[in-house]
C-alpha cells in the first residue's frame, strides 16, 4: 500500500514520473488538472463550480479543490494507495489532505521531489514551446512560474522534511534514469523502516 505525493516544478517531467510510479505500484496518479477536467466534462456539481471559475479566469478556491480532492480519494481504485500530482499546494491543503485521509484512518506515507536546475528547465520549456507554437511560453513567464512554483513548494518541503516523509531526487536526465532514482527512494525508506521495525518482547530478554 503506497500513498505518496509527488512534487516537482514545471518541466521536470512529474506528470510523466507519476504515471510510471503508478503503473509500477499499481496505484492510481491522481492530478488535480486531471480531476478538473474529469468533472467539467462529466457536468458533476462541483465540475460545474469549477467550469465557472475557469470560465471567468478566476482562481479556484481551495474549498472545491479539496472536496474534489476529498471525492475521488473516497473512489474504490485509490482504497490500496495513490500517488498524488499537484495537490497539496498549500500548508493549508497540507492539513486537509491529513484530516481526510485521518478520517479513513490512514496517512501519507512518502512524498518525493523532482528537482532539477532552474536554467535547465527553463531551456526546456521554451524549446518546447517554441516547437508547439505557444506564444505564451516565453523565458519571462516561464521563469515566474518557475519561481511562483518555488515560493508555493517551500513551505511544504520544509513541514514533509520535518516529519521524515522527504526525499529529494534529482530530475534531469533520461526518463527512465529518473524513474529508477524515484523507484530506489522508495526502497531506501522501506529498507529504513524493516530495520528500524521494535523488537519483540522475545527478542528483548534474549538480547
């Protein structure tokens, strides 16, 4: 059973890494842009909040995001573990994502982050860009999102690195090198937890 939150700035090929990890763990990737979409086009109640916030250009609030949230972590596939992408972005859905998952009497167990070097992802982004003829992907704007992202990110590394659930993993490379990295992350924390596991009253008077 995995329940796991990926962090990863734009670029560094999170969206990719999760579907990998999923398919690995046999656990769903759960997006919050993913759950947006699937309930705008399913014309569920909170798709149709959504759909006007969008609409009008506006932020999403919270409030809906994380009964979105609340709603497909509730869904039979993600009762064996998940791996959630882009969701929590805030301390505050930080302390949402652990009522809910308080309340199934369960709790997060890793979260892993995909750096990568600012520069390097901002070449990427703007190659890619240019190749798909987005005019919006210019150096400027994809450097304030680089650091939009960093402001919003800090916060949460620090409270997952203070409870132990951190690992860092460096991002740039082939897709597969960064996958495997990721994957031996994972392994070290269970290795880490089989050989710190208490010992048995047995074992205490016989050592």
């Amino acid at each position: 059973m995995t329940r796991l939150v990926l962090l990863g700035p734009p670029g560094a090929g999170k969206g990719t890494q999760a579907a990998l990890l999923a398919a690995r763990l046999q656990v769903p990737a759960i997006s919050t842009g993913d759950i947006f979409r699937a309930n705008v086009a399913g014309r569920t109640e909170l798709g149709l909040t959504v759909e006007r916030y969008l609409d009008a250009g506006e932020y999403v609030p919270d409030s809906v995001t994380n009964a979105m949230v609340r709603d497909r972590l509730a869904q039979p596939d993600a009762a064996d573990g998940f791996i959630l992408d882009g969701y929590p972005r805030t301390t505050e859905q930080v302390r949402e994502l652990d009522g809910m998952l308080a309340e199934a009497g369960a709790q997060l167990e890793h979260v892993l982050e995909i750096t990568a070097d600012t520069d390097e992802l901002v070449r990427r982004l703007v190659a890619r860009g240019r190749a798909q003829g987005r005019s919006d992907d210019t150096e400027d704007v994809i450097r304030n999102r680089q650091r939009v992202y960093a402001e919003q990110t800090a916060p949460l590394v620090q409270v997952y690195a203070e409870r132990g659930l951190l690992r860092s993993v460096d991002g740039l490379g082939e897709v597969a090198e960064v996958t495997a990295r990721l994957v031996a992350a994972l392994e070290h924390v269970v290795d880490l937890r089989e050989v710190q596991l208490p010992r048995t009253a047995q074992d205490a008077v016989s050592g």
